[in-house]
C-alpha cells in the first residue's frame, strides 16, 4: 500500500517551502488510497520545540492535510540505537575523533589540491589502544557510515535517472560525539519500519538519498521511490532561502490567503500543468501527477496567491463565509445580500469591513461642482423604501426621465456621490444596503 511521510523537524513554523514537500506527499498518499503519516523528526532536543510541533498540526489542519498517523522520533530512539549496533555488527559502523577544526583543515588541504573535499576515512586507520586514547582526551567519537564505493542509482520520480559515485561523498555521521542519533539514519530506519514507499523532498536532500540507499540496503529495507522537488526562488529567480522565514503559513494566513489559493499553487507551480484555482482538495487529488514537475527551480511570487483568493471567495456561498460576514458586522438579516454584493469585490475576506462600513455609515460623497445640482434632484426622486434589488433601476430610470442624463453622465455622478468611489459593486445590489439612505428611503 502507498504510504509517505512529511517529515519536518520542529525546529521552527512550515513555509510554502516546506508545504510543497507536504502537499505532494499528501496527494501522492491519498491520490493511491494509501496512507499519509506526519512525522516528527526531533532528534534534536535542544532545537526541537513542543510550541512548533503544535504550529506545524494547526498550519496542516487549517490546509486541510490531515494526517492518518503521527509518529515522533524521540520516541522511536531505541530502534536508532538497534540498527546502529547492526551496523556496527557488519563492520558499516566507525568511531572517528577528528574535531571540527580538523575536519575543516582537511577539506581546506584537499581543495587546494584540486581534491572533492570528502571524509579521508582516517579513523578506519586507528588501533583499538588509539581510539581509547582519542576516547579519553576528547570524549565519544562521531560515528559514520562506511559506504560501499560504488555508483549509486535511482530513477527519480522529478529529475529522472540518477547516478552518484559513492566516493565523492564523505561517510554520513549518524551519531554524534554526545549520543544524539542524526536524522539520516533515524529516517531510514522510519521509512523501513514504518513501510514508506514514496518518498519526495527537496532536491537539497539528493546526496541525503543516495547514502540512505545504500543504509537501507545495509540493514534489508526496501528502498522506497524517491523524487526531488526543486528549490523555491523569488520571482526574478533570487535565492529565497533567506526570505522564506517571512513566508511562514501562519504568515499568509494572517494576509488573508485562502487554503485552496495556496493549495491550487502550489500543487501545480513547477510543473508541465498550468495553474488552475480547484475547487476542493477532490479536484486536487485528481489532478495531481509528481512527474509532471520539473527539475529547474520554480520562481515563487507570494502576489499570485492574491488573485486567486480573490477568485475563490468569489465562488463560495455565504454558509462558508459566514463567520467572517458576521465578524465584519454585518447583521444576519442582510448577510445575504450583503455577501452578494461584495463576494466579487474583495481580495481577501478582511476587506468585507470596509464595505460594511460604507454600507452602514455612507462614504463621504465625490460630487463634482456641476453635478451639485443633478445630485440634489436625484436625491430627491428617491423612491420610498423598502429598497430591493429592482430600486436602482426604478430609480435612475426616473432621474433619467427628469434630468435627461443617460449612461455614464447618469451613472457615475451617482455611484461618487453614495459611495465616494468611482468604482466598486454593482450599484443595484449595493443601493438597498447603504442604511444612511435607506433611512431616507
Ligand atoms: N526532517 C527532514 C527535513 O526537514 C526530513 C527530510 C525528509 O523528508 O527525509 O528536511
């Protein structure tokens, strides 16, 4: 059965980074009918925190990736402790005592020789006496994962066929001096026990796989298939590294960004499909193929997900919108008419205030000198109210009759005048909700 993971390390909160590598798992997993896990990957107790942990669930539900399972890794440390000692057992396990400084100097030397800066494997050289001396001067050695020199292969679900010589990458550290398990190979373990069969990441975890396919085959996993998604960039092609911080999901739903705005985006943003807004998380599933995504990076604008909140509010009846109707005040006996009105002339829902408030309390009126009069005639033909959606037509026919105004020398006076605008909504769904003239009605 289909099963994938999105593995974050609660280190800090999701950005559409991240949630790139979340969705694709998520409709890979429910695309098949198979399962969907949310792992935790905190090894790491001095960075991991709970608070993340918390944010990482409320940013998925609010997206609407539910999780069939969650599983954390600081509670799976002892199945990392038993394939370490199998490692070990096969002679794929080695302590090595080299202190950072070292390390550095080393791959300094071999750049200046022309050399890939990759682990010597020096610590293979040490006598038992040797690594008891090391031992007792520096404390506990990183243990790494002896690699078989070999090419290592795969066909990538995103950048095709894959082959890495072994021998330009150091062996992986997997534990470390203090005893903290690494993440390399707590997540093969995982993706082993737990009988992951897709696995899709960010193309920074490339080297990451192909020595994880070599420790799965070490201790007799399955290997699952793997695909690499590319890196996000800003929308001129920058670095967005450094800016992704700013993109945390909370971030954007605090700008008001609609789930299935991002969700449509980002499930088609570097692939060979044009962006389409879904309708719901069905259409997505649907249309979703992670082969069809590219290797070359994918430019991410943050401003194309206005449009297309826009464009799905639009779309929504009021029962969906209901909460935000009434937040922004408008009385449930005019939330109907009142979200027809403004569906279409929103960006995000926090705009529906400001045409609560034009509606309750009238908009300093636009009037053009020679249109002072005009205005006042108009005025004055108002019809009596109740006012429905047939009043402004009724209306402005009339004005039309008395002043002789036609089109937009008819109209727009009208529409500066009520709502101090030159454009906005319709005015016959607009004209009953304005209460200032209502009452006058
Ligand atoms: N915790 C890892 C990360 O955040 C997971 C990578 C993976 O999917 O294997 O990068």
């Amino acid at each position: 059965m289909t099963t994938t993971r999105f593995a974050p390390s609660p280190t800090g909160y999701i950005h559409v980074g991240n949630l790139r590598t979340a969705l694709m798992n998520y409709l890979i997993a429910r695309k098949a009918g198979g399962t969907f896990i949310l792992r935790i990957d905190d090894t790491d107790p001095e960075r991991s925190k709970e608070e993340y942990v918390d944010a990482i669930k409320q940013d998925l539900e609010w997206l609407g990736l539910h999780w069939d399972k969650v599983e954390r890794q600081s509670d799976r440390l002892d199945r990392y402790a038993e394939a370490a000692d199998k490692l070990r057992e096969m002679g794929r396990f080695y302590e090595a005592f080299e202190t950072p400084t070292e390390l550095d100097l080393k791959r300094k030397k071999q750049l200046n020789m022309g050399k890939p800066p990759v682990y010597d494997r020096a610590a293979l050289n040490l006598s038992d006496a040797e690594k008891d001396a090391l031992r007792a001067e520096r404390g506990n050695g990183v243990w790494r994962f002896k690699l078989d020199h070999e090419r290592i292969e795969w066909n990538d679900g995103i950048l095709g066929d894959i082959s890495i010589d072994a021998a330009s990458v150091s062996d992986p550290v997997l534990i470390r001096g203090d005893g903290q398990v690494l993440y390399t190979i707590a997540s093969v373990v995982d993706d082993t026990e737990m009988g992951v069969t897709d696995v899709v990441r960010g193309s920074d975890h490339v080297t990451n796989t192909a020595t994880q396919i070599q420790i799965i085959e070490a201790l007799g996993g399955n290997c699952p298939r793997f695909a690499h998604h590319s890196l996000l960039t800003g929308p001129q092609g920058e670095a967005l590294s450094k800016r992704l911080g700013t993109l945390a999901l909370r971030d954007l739903r605090e700008q008001g960004v609609q789930p299935m705005a991002l969700l449509s985006l980002m499930a088609r943003l570097g692939s060979s499909d044009p962006v389409e807004l879904r309708s719901d998380m069905a259409e997505l599933i649907e249309g979703f193929d992670v082969n069809r995504f590219g290797a070359a990076p994918t430019k991410f604008d943050v401003q194309d997900l206005f449009p297309l909140t826009a464009k799905h509010l639009q779309s929504l009846p009021l029962a969906d919108v209901a909460d935000a109707v009434t937040d922004a005040g408008v009385p449930a006996e005019l939330a109907e008419p009142f979200w027809a009105m403004a569906r279409e002339n929103i960006t995000t829902l926090a705009d529906l205030k400001g045409w609560w408030e034009l509606c309750r309390d009238g908009a300093e009126p636009l009037i053009a000198d020679e249109d002072r009069e005009f205005i006042a005639e108009a005025i004055a033909l108002l019809p009596d109210g109740p006012f429905d959606g047939e009043t402004w037509g009724t209306w402005t026919k009339a004005v039309k009759e008395a002043t002789g105004r036609k089109g937009k020398g008819l109209f727009m006076p009208l529409r500066k005048a009520l709502t101090g605008m030159e454009r906005g909504p319709e005015m016959a769904a607009l004209l009953p909700l304005l209460q200032v003239i209502r009452a006058r009605g």
